[in-house]
C-alpha cells in the first residue's frame, strides 16, 4: 500500500465552520496540522491509491464475479491489501492508533483462558445445533414449496433465537437489520424490533449493582442516594438505572455493562470468524468481498462499544460540536464516576419522540421541533462527520422547551473528509444525472470491489433515481428510494459499509419519527434548504469546487439553478432563526455563531472575486456565461443580484474585498508566472 500523503484531523476538525482558529484549511491533499487537545482519539488518514480513484483500469486485469440471482460484474482478484483490516482503513479514511479489536488480539485472549478448548467446543455445538435446525426448517419449507408464505413467522423464529444465542447475536441481529446486501428486505424488518426492544437480563440488579461499586471504587450509598431498583432501559450490551447523586442532588442515568458479558463476545467473535473463513468463497461471489472482513467490521464496532470509557469520549466529541446549537441538548457525561464497565451521564427529562399527543400537550411545536431534528442530523453527516448510529426513538427526546435531546453514544461512526467530499460528490452527480460517476462513486466508498466493472448498474441507478426524483418533494422519502436500492444490492456484488449502513439506518430511522409526528413532513423541504446552505456559504475548498459542478452542466451556466440555491438556502435561514426552541434559549442562541439571521455569503463573493482572478478556465465559463446564446444575461444577474440585496451589506463586503485584494493580487501574479513557466518549457 502506497502511502502519497497522510492529513491529521481530529474530529472535532472535520467541519470547517467549528472554531476555524484550530486547523488550516486545505485543498486537495495538502498538509493539515492539527493543534486540537490530545484527548481526541480519532483521526483521519486520507490515504490516495487505488481504492480512492476513480480511474479506469485495464480489463486485462479483471475477472468475473457473478451473483447468482443478478446480471455479472468483473472484480480485481489480485492486488489485495494484506488483511481485512486494512482494506477497512483503506476505505473509511480512518486511521485508528490503539485499536481495541484485532483478530489475533481476539484469538489469544480466548485461547489463553482457562477451559478454552471446552468452552468453546460446547459454544460450538450449542449454535450449530440451534442455528443448523433453523436452516433445516428453512430448507423443509422450500423443499415443499411454502417458503414464501411462512415468512413472516421464521423471521419471528429468527429474533426469537438471536435473542435465545445472547447479546453476540442480539447484537449481529442489529446489525442484519442494516444490511440489505446480506438478508432479505422482509427479514430485515423484523430484526429490527431488535434495535429497539431488547429484553433485560432478569434478577441481576445485585450483580449490577456490585459491579458499580467495584468500577467506582466505593459503597453505592456513599455516591447516589437514590437508585432504582428496576433497569430503566436495557440494550443488547448493557442496562440503564435511574440514581439522584448524593453530594450535589442531581438525576442521573447510570450504564451497567451486562454481568459476565466480556468473555462471552470475545468466544462468540472468535467463532464468527473461525466460520467466516469457511464462507470467503460465497461472500466474495454475492458481495465482492471476504467473509472475514465484514466480521472484522462487527467485531471492532462491538468491541468499541463493550468499552464505556469511549461511549464518554463520544459524548464529550458531541458536546463539542454541538456547543454553539441552542436547539440541541447532549447529557453531560460524569468522567469521574464512569469506567470501561459503567457510565454516569446526565439524566434527560424528556418526551419520547414517538408520541404525539404528549409533546403537542407540552406546547412543544411540532414542525419547529422536525426541523431541529433533520437540521442537526445533516450537521453530524455533513458537518462533523461524527454522528449518531443508534438514533431509534428510545435514544430520541423533545425537551419541553422544544429542543432535541440524544442518549446513548457507545454506537457513533466516522465518516473521514475523504468520505464526506464523496458523498457530496454524489449528490452533485445525482442533480447533475451523471449516473456513471455516480457509480464510480460507489467503488470509491467502498461498496465495489476496486476494479469493478460499473457499466451493468448504471441503468439501474438511472432508473431508481429517475423513479424517485421525478415525483418531486412532496412524495420523495428515503425508504422508498432503499427498498428499490436494496433491490439493487441484492442482486449485485455489492457490500454495504458498516458506516454507511449506519448512515442509511439514521435517515430512515429519523424520517420514519418524522412521519409518526406528521403524516405529511416532507423531509427534503428541510434537507434540500440546509445542503443549498452549506454549498453557498461553506468555506471549504472542497464545496466551493462541488458548487461550481452544480452551477455548470455541459459548460452552460444554470442560472435557474443558482437562483434554486438561494432562495432554499434563504429557507433554511429563515427556518432556524425563527424556530421556537431559539427563542426559548434565547441567552444561549445569542451567543450562538452558527444560527443567523441572514444568509452571509461574504466569504463566498470574496471567493468567487478571488477565483475569477486566478483561475482562466472559470474566468472564461464566467464570461461566457454572461453572453451565452448570443445574448447578454443581464436580467439573470439582475434577478440573482434581487434575491440577495437584503441578505448581505455591500459595502462591508466591498471594504473585506478590498482588505483581501493585495493577496489576490499575490496569487494572480504567481499563477501568472507559473503559466508563463510551464509555456516556456514546452
């Protein structure tokens, strides 16, 4: 693996409109340096080679991969990274210094436990036996032809033994729940009952509690006193009770991890593994990839998850982000009463997002509250990169004063600045309708193998984005688009990524507490405003360059669509600044510089000006544009020029221009000479 240049970012640098003083900017692949606190335990690695291009490879060097109920795709077989791991760090951009799974970590720990070879012998038989019956069920059924109308009870008899196996499985059947390119879309919907009602362990509160004490290192009467004595909550790894701290009598919510949990998940992945192995053969034919590798995948966000002392790194990283956001509260985390096996957090005194008729009695206003929510989801995707992979609606709340409020944080995925730049790539492909790129697009995200011949999904994508696209906003929802998308994945060597699979989970997840608050919320009303937003005004080179693909298509200039752009953008701002749940934090908000009144495109215009400047292949698209079809496009510019009078202040943006002019000045003269250089040399 060639390494051509490596940008340190933390997390809390991955959006460039969060405190800009702590990182350079960048364009391209160009040195960043990073003088954020060391307690950050994430960055990013951008790494370009060939799983992050584009470029066209030679068919000499492919070979077939069909998938046995789809049309064949052509996979590289050679040139692989040494390891799953690898490949994994290779695809998410994400280099991840002190891991906390690696498969040989989780081999010795396992086989150097005392009665290993036991255990794990009568683990084995216990999940061939109850998992081999299934199958034979399964097999019975089509054998007899009934397969398709007995559905919906195996994939209840499918839960129920996930949840018989314990918290591996719970957990892997969450998981399931996210991947179309592994199960079907019906069995699907069933598992994911599983992400929101797990049942807790019975008669183990002394153990939790004994567990607390032996985490924090004293009596549980000398900390808290009050604690309930019920689980409040319970998940898959760990259970919630209810305490009021002794010394300064708040409410808090105190994590247990499950008792005895820890060997059991490390013997359980030692096995997922050892029979992955078996299974590289069928995976590389229906997803294009190794068994081992998606095991790896689970395996490491499980582990991560197993460790609380993370969880309280990933609310910290939120509280961070979300600092300046008068519309979004994160609990605040104990550190000092928290270890790897418990977690103290604020408790949230809040309205389940699920019910209606409670937040409505609260005088909460339900649109303002919707718009909060798909607002903050998009900064987390497309701002910070850092975002929240479990948002179902137990880990959801309407605060009373009209704020959203999330809980649980031990499942959080990254998305690397190399990942976020594609997936806006993506979306510019999409309103552009280059369906080709668009599935360039998917290889260098890691869905197909490098190498993959695109040209048989082309047709499909076009046809599931036309499909969609065409009915326009007010009928457009996300698990309309998936279904036909996991027809798609179904049938093809395609391989969802655990983040992305998180990413598909979060939007649907969110749309779907959209629509039980109200029916007709069209998400993208939201959505299309806060992107248009953050394409106009957002200072990174990386958007301004995806701003100039969506303003020019087939090297005309789209007037209309720049128009489009601001008069959403203009939405989004109107939105936000006059959301009830402002005006209820109306101390905070004014100290908030994220929220505005107006749309500041100052940095924008000083760009552009800069741009034109330097750059002859704009400067000539720009003047072009201006005369295009042998007129001048004087009342474009003069209705463009209408609809942001009111939002920005001429001549404090003349007077910054002007300050800015002796570096523009600088960069001309060097591009100009750098021209003139590379004349001479040819």
């Amino acid at each position: 693996m060639e390494l051509c240049t490596a940008c340190i970012w933390t997390s809390a640098q991955w959006s460039q409109t969060v405190n800009p003083n702590r990182r350079a900017s960048y364009h391209g692949f160009v040195r960043s340096i990073s003088t954020s606190p060391q307690r950050r335990r994430r960055s990013t690695l951008c790494v370009m080679n060939a799983a992050t291009t584009s470029a066209p490879v030679s068919s000499q060097s492919v070979t077939h991969l069909p998938r046995s109920n789809g049309p064949g795709l052509k996979s590289i077989s050679s040139n692989k990274p040494s390891s799953a791991m690898e490949q994994l760090d290779i695809e998410r951009g994400v280099c991840i210094p002190f891991r906390k799974y690696t498969p040989e970590m989780v081999r010795k720990k396992v086989l150097d436990s005392r009665g290993s070879i036991l255990s794990l012998a009568s683990r084995g038989v216990e999940i061939i036996w109850k998992l081999g019956f299934y199958w034979s069920s399964l097999m019975y059924d089509f054998l007899v032809g009934r397969d398709e109308e007995i559905v919906p009870y195996r994939a209840r008899q499918l839960r129920n033994l996930l949840c018989d196996l314990g918290p591996s499985f719970i957990k892997a059947g969450q998981v399931l729940a996210n991947r179309p390119d592994i199960i079907r879309e019906d069995y699907m919907n069933e598992l994911c009952i599983l992400q929101d009602d797990v049942p807790p362990v019975p008669n183990q509160v002394y153990v939790a509690f004994s567990i607390i004490e032996e985490e924090l290192g004293q009596p549980l009467e000398r900390l808290f006193s009050k604690i309930s004595s019920e689980t409040i909550a319970a998940a898959s790894l760990g259970q919630v009770y209810r305490a009021t701290l002794r010394e300064t009598g708040e409410d808090v919510a105190i994590k247990v991890q499950r008792p005895g949990i820890e060997p059991i998940i490390y013997r359980d992945l030692f096995l997922f593994r050892t029979l992955a192995s078996f299974l590289n053969g069928i995976s590389l034919q229906k997803l294009g990839c190794n068994a081992e590798l998606i095991v790896d995948e689970f395996g490491e966000k499980l582990l991560e998850e197993l460790d609380y002392t993370l969880e309280a790194t990933n609310i910290e990283d939120f509280l961070e982000n979300f600092k300046d956001d008068p519309t979004v509260k994160i609990p605040q985390v104990y550190k000092q009463l928290s270890g790897s096996r418990v977690l103290v957090m604020e408790w949230i005194d809040g309205i389940r997002c699920t019910d209606p008729q409670a937040i409505k009695e609260a005088g909460i206003d339900v649109e303002g509250f919707l718009t909060v929510g798909v607002s903050a989801a998009l900064r987390q995707l497309l701002e910070f990169g850092l975002f929240h992979g479990d948002p179902h609606p137990g880990n959801i709340f309407a605060m009373r004063d009209g704020r959203i409020a999330y809980v649980d944080f031990g499942n959080v995925a990254v998305l690397s600045q190399q990942n976020k730049q594609i997936l806006i790539d993506a979306v510019v492909h999409a309103v552009n309708e280059d369906y080709a790129e668009m599935a360039n697009d998917f290889t260098r995200l890691g869905f197909l193998a490098r190498g993959t011949d695109v040209a048989p999904i082309i047709p499909a994508l076009e046809a599931i984005w036309q499909n969609s696209a065409g009915k326009g906003l007010a009928d457009f929802n996300f698990r309309s688009v998936t279904g036909k998308f996991n027809q798609l994945v179904y049938n093809y060597p395609i391989r969802i990524p655990e983040r992305f699979s998180l990413v598909i989970r979060s939007l649907l997840t969110q749309e779907g507490i959209c629509f039980t608050l109200k029916p007709d919320f069209k998400f993208l009303e939201v959505a299309y405003p806060y992107v248009a937003k953050r394409l106009l005004t957002d200072p990174n080179p990386a958007l301004r360059e995806r701003l100039i693909q969506v303003l020019f298509k087939d090297g005309a200039f789209q007037w209309k669509r720049l128009e489009n752009l601001i008069v959403l953008a203009k939405e989004n701002v109107s939105k936000m600044s006059s959301n009830p749940a402002l005006k209820k934090n109306s101390s905070q908000a004014a100290r908030s510089q994220q929220l505005e009144s107006k749309l500041d495109l100052t940095e924008t215009i000083k760009d552009g000006a800069r741009m034109f400047l330097i750059d002859a292949g704009i400067r000539r698209q720009l003047i072009l544009a201006f005369n295009e079809d042998s007129k001048l496009h004087v009342e474009e510019l003069v209705d463009v020029y209408r609809l942001v009078e009111d939002q920005i202040d001429m001549p404090s943006v003349a007077l910054e221009v002007l300050q800015d002019l002796p570096s523009v000045v600088r960069d001309f003269m060097l591009s100009w000479s750098d021209s003139i250089l590379s004349d001479r040399r040819y």
